[in-house]
C-alpha cells in the first residue's frame, strides 16, 4: 500500500469536520442544516431526519474514537436535542423531515430515519451516558424490528400479493446497525439478529449466476424479472461488505470475510466504468435499459464506502486486486470529488466525472460517509502500516 | 417558415406509428407493452395506467384526424379491453400499473392515471360511439374533479398543516383535458373549469418576478422557498403553454395566447443550455442547488412539446421569435432525439446530447407525446403554409 494513513486522518481532521463544524450548526432553532452550497453557505433551512440523525452519530463517534473535544460531544447534543424534542410521533416513529423550527414536514414513512436517529443516539449513549439515550436508541431499535417485514406500512403503493418483494436496505443497515448498538442489547437478541441478516444478505440477495447482490428479489430470494429485480446498486453492495467483513471478524469467520470481498470486487468489475472511472450508481443485471435516470452518475458516498470495503478486504486478506483496487479507487476519489477551492468533497458528478450539483450537502448528503469512511480508512491503513514494521 | 409540413407527417406515418404498432401490442394478454428496447424488442412486460391510456388516445385520434385506418381503431379498441378488464378498482381509479397479465401492481395513487384514461377513452368515443366509453370517460373525470383538492389522497406523506403545497400539473393537465372531454360534457361544467383553470395556470402559478411559472406553490399562490417552491419544469410550462394558446384561440383570447407565448420563450430562454444546446429538465428558480439528479438531462417529451408549442404560437401571433426559436429546437430534435438506425426516437440524453437509456420506451415513454406533437406540428405548418400560399 503507498497511500499512507495520515492523508486520511488530515482529510478528515482539517478539511471535512471544520467545514461541517463552521457552517451547519443551527443556533437560533437547534438541529444541523445540511442544504450547503459549494462555499458552505445555507441554501435551504429544512431539516432531514436521516441527516439529523447521522450528523449525531458522526460527533459523537469522532469524541468516541478520536479525541475528547469538548467541541464535538456539543455538536453531538445540539443535534439530539433538536431531534429528542421534534423528531417523533406519538408512536415513536421519526418524521422524514421536519421544517428550520422542527414542525413535522415529511411523515414517518421511511424507515431510515428510525435506523439512523437509534445509530445517532446509540453512539451518544457510548460518550455521554445519560439513560435518556439509552432509551431513545432502544426503543427505535425495537420499533425497527417490529417494522421490518413491512417497513412501508401503510405508505406503500404496493397491491398486496401481486408481486411481493423485499429490499436489500434494510437487511444490509442492521448488519451495521447491530454492531452499532450492542453495548444497548442483549447478547442474545444481537447474535440471533447477525445470524438472520447475513443469512439474509450474503444468500437471500446474493444471485449465483451473476455473483452479484440484487436490491429486491421475491420474499423466497427468487430473482423477480421487474425493473425492480434486476436492479443493481454497486455502492450498496459494497457497503454492505464491510458490514460483513466487520461481522465476519467478530464471529472469527474467515470464510465469510472471504466471500464478502469476492462479492465486493465482482461488484466492482461489474459496476467501474471502464471509459470514464468512477462507479455507476445504478445497474440493470441483465443489461437491460433501466428506469433510474441517474444510472451513470458517479456519487461520492459510493467511492468512499468503496475505499472503506478494499481498505478492509486489504487489512483482513492481503488480497492484491484489493490493493490495486484501493489505489484506482483512491486516484479517482482525490481528483474528482475532492473541492481544493472551498473544501469538502462534491456529492454528484457526471458519467464524465464532471461536478453535476456543485452542493456540499442536501436533502441525502450531510455530515456521514465521508467523515465515517475517513476515519474507516486511516484506522485500517494505520494498523496495515503498524503490521507492516512489525513484519519487516 | 423553412420546415414543411410534409416531413413531420412523414415522420409519424412512417417512422413513429409503425413502430408502435408493430412491437407494442401484447396479442397473447392484452394491452400494450412499451418497454421497448432500441430495436424495439419488449426488455419488460409491466403495464403503466398512464402509457395505456395515452396509447389509446393516440390510435384513436389518428383515425380520428388522420385516416379511418380500420388497424388504428382495432389497437386503440385493444388497449381500451384490457384497461376495462383490468385497470379500475372498485371506486373506479385508475391502479397506476399491472403485471403483463393485467393484475393490480401499484395502487391507483396518481391522478394521472385517471387523466389518461379518461383521455384515451373520450378519444376512442369519438371514434366509436359506444355508451360504455363515454361513461367511462365522464365517470372518471368526475372523479378527477371530486379528487382534485387533495390528488394523492391517503397516499400522501407530507405532514398535514406545516405547508401545504399544490403542484402545477394538475392544472395543466385540466386545461389539456377540458377541450378533449367537450363532447361528452355538459358546455357549462366546461365553461367553468376552463375559467378555473387558465386562472389557476397563468395566475396562481405564475411567479411575476420571474416571468416564469413555479412548479409548486402556496394554496393562495405564494411563493414557498423549499425544493419543491423553487423547482421549475421548462418542459412542463412550455407543454402547458400550447393548452392555454388552444384555449384562447377557443376563447378567442388573443391577449391569452400573447400571454401565453412571452411565458413560453421567457422559460425557452431560462431553459436552454447555452453551452450544449437543449432543454434543461429542471431548474431552481433562484438558481440554488436542485435536489432532481437528472436535472440537466434533454428528455424528448420536453422538446417535441416545445415544437408544439412555437409552431403554435408562431401560427398565432407570427412572432418572430417564435419562428427563430422554431428552428433552432427542430435542428436539435432530429440531430439528436431520431435514430436512424431502428426507427422511433430516443428518450433520453445526457446534458451533452449522447443517449442515455438507449430504449425507445419504457415506464413514462410510450406512444404519446411524439405522435401527438408530430401530428400538430403538421397540422400547424400545414395551415402556415397554406396561409402563405393565400397572401402571396
């Protein structure tokens, strides 16, 4: 490996943390505005549960796992707090969105904002332990389960029976997400759960014939000939890998984390762009044409949860396509997503690798992948480097 | 006027229509596919409420204004069986999709499927005066009108009170349909929805600073500075544009249609890329970041609706920029949206022009929006013609 830790460390210590801690606090109404424009500025007030919820997690597993800066443990509260008084219903499920002074927008239609407010207060629990959190993070966790043979609820369009189908984001979000709140659940509950979602993960959505993740199949994981059930999302898929490769090294399971890195890296063939670089963000696994207009683009959350995967599959099998992978991966991320002028990284570029959306956060982009898979990266390039001289 | 006519009849007759008719029809279940591939191989068999309606419209009309083809009435009749089978619930909405076999997909959440098929079956009416359509065709207008308040009914997510927004295409689309239903209603429920609906158009949803027409708007026509207060459709406006011109022509308006034609090229000039040719698909209204990826892409509805929309106006008013912008948007439609190769038109490109989704069709393209702007492109320059050939 000839990329060394600390570029890392520095990306994410001076140029990805200052911008979020400068521009997205909210001090008149509470809560983190994540509509930033190229130079930082707030080009929209309201305020994304998914985003509410990640930018909690992300200060508080920066105080966690980097540094007792009394900075972010505030940061990290300043957004609980918003999202404790305004975030839920009366069942406990989170809004989608809320407006600048936190009245509901958007309904709680959409799971994710529950698994992202149980990680954000979860990682809040582990640096300030104040049992309100504790209960917070559980009590979402639980309605999560409840919730997860239908987590649309009465907000999906679906006709029931016709052609029922099951997605790939929930099942990959709690392989994470039960590693993220073990120090909340029991023993029991959290192995009974890793057992169900890599099963879930790694045979239901795993498709044999191509080697790929498919994102919905038929509730038996048969493949169901829909726009739906080809579709491919590589970024997805390889994120999800090193949830397993995480679960993998806490179950001693080498042959798990073995075949989660040959899954990743057929994704990777599959999903690069061999004109331009970069990795699409959608595929049909039959090549046939698709419904989601913006296939070819290339999304930063992809890349760097890409880095993360290969940085991992290094670390734990010293595989070399994982190492020449990381490099490409590396070269594409550092020219092209990085923005030398006002710091961050842009969200959205072209087929091309042109800036499409010159924002630095929005409605999907806040202060999460980039920041989560930084300190991913320095910490494992930091442990090959440590292993390195010990072995020379 | 250096364009004739004769080409765009020639290019429905002989290149649009004997595509469809030729690859679309489901002769084993019914209805019509239209996911088509480049060379016109169904790639999907799922059928959408709105493409079916739109495709019985189109057949219906051809043979309405066109030729008593007997083929064009037997295909729209067979989309007409198939969606009477099949497409309604028992309230009489229309689903918004059905698997090939004409079992309920997706549930009937989108008034649009409604505006079709009440379109398609008034058209098919005219054609072939069977009760059972024209019953169909005003049961569901009156069903539009009784849902027009609140479209998505239970399947809405916004939160009720914070900001209740209303969105332009209905509206729209009620101009467009008034005059398609006016044989089968009474003139004065007509009457007074067209009143209704050029108020609502030209002076809820016109944004006066602007000179351009909001998307989404307050329910007393304010300005709402969030995504969706901001976003603009050029597409959709200018298509709308051409529905106000048609009614003030039936109004004999002409302070209407020269409203209509400056809110037109205002959009035309806000819209088209200046550094690639082509209309924008979304833009934001101050100029902030859009949270729509495809915002940049050329879609074909977008630019056979314009075409539309200036042959009009420049039958009209005469206006000279019209007439200029005319040809500018023809040159760019058949360097770019024709294939030679296979037939029929490509969809969608990427902001530089080149194919994006190479299908002919699919979920929201099917045969509608090129054969019906062919045909009134034709019908347009066919009276300029024979207008010039009178003062000469």
């Amino acid at each position: 490996m000839n990329i060394y830790h600390d570029i890392y460390k520095k990306e994410l210590l001076n140029n990805i943390l200052p911008f979020w801690e400068k521009h997205s606090i909210d001090k008149t109404h509470g809560g983190y505005f994540t509509c930033l424009d190229r130079e930082g500025k707030v080009y929209d007030t309201d305020k994304f549960a998914w985003l509410q919820g990640r930018q909690i997690w992300t200060f508080a597993t920066m105080y966690h796992q980097v540094e007792q800066n009394q900075q972010w443990l505030d940061i990290a509260k300043h957004g609980a707090d918003f999202m404790m008084k305004y975030g839920r219903d009366a069942a406990g499920d989170w809004y989608f969105s809320l407006n600048r002074q936190g009245q509901p927008l958007i309904q709680p239609y959409n799971i994710f904002s529950d698994c992202f407010a149980a990680m954000g207060f979860g990682a809040l629990y582990k640096i300030d332990a104040q049992e309100q959190y504790a209960e917070i993070a559980t009590k979402t966790f639980q309605n999560i389960l409840k919730k997860s043979n239908d987590p649309k609820g009465i907000y999906t369009k679906a006709f029931p029976g016709t052609r029922p189908l099951k997605n790939f984001a929930l099942p990959m979000i709690l392989c994470n997400l039960s590693l993220e709140l073990e120090h909340l659940l029991d023993k029991g509950v959290v192995d009974e759960l890793i057992e169900k979602v890599v099963y879930e993960v790694m045979d239901v959505f795993y498709q044999k014939e191509s080697g790929l993740i498919l994102e919905n199949v038929a509730l038996n994981g048969d493949f169901v000939d829909c726009f739906e059930g080809r579709s491919i999302n590589p970024g997805h898929t390889i994120e999800a890998m090193w949830f397993i490769m995480d679960l993998g090294k806490r179950l001693k399971n080498e042959k798990l984390i073995n075949r989660a890195l040959e899954i990743a890296l057929n994704t990777l063939n599959a999903g690069w762009d061999k004109e331009n670089g970069g990795i699409f963000y959608f595929l049909d696994v039959d090549g046939r044409p698709m419904q989601q207009l913006e296939w070819d683009q290339k999304l930063w959350w992809v890349h760097i949860e890409t880095l993360v995967c290969l940085a991992k599959g290094y670390e734990l099998t010293g595989s070399e396509a994982c190492r020449k992978w990381f490099e490409i991966v590396h070269e594409y991320i550092w020219s092209h997503f990085r923005d030398e002028q006002y710091g961050e990284w842009f969200g959205y570029l072209n087929r091309e690798g042109k800036v499409l959306i010159p924002a630095k956060g929005g409605k999907w982009k806040g202060c999460f992948h980039i920041p989560r898979g930084l300190l991913q990266v320095w910490k494992t390039l930091e442990k090959i480097e440590e292993h390195k001289l010990k072995t020379f």
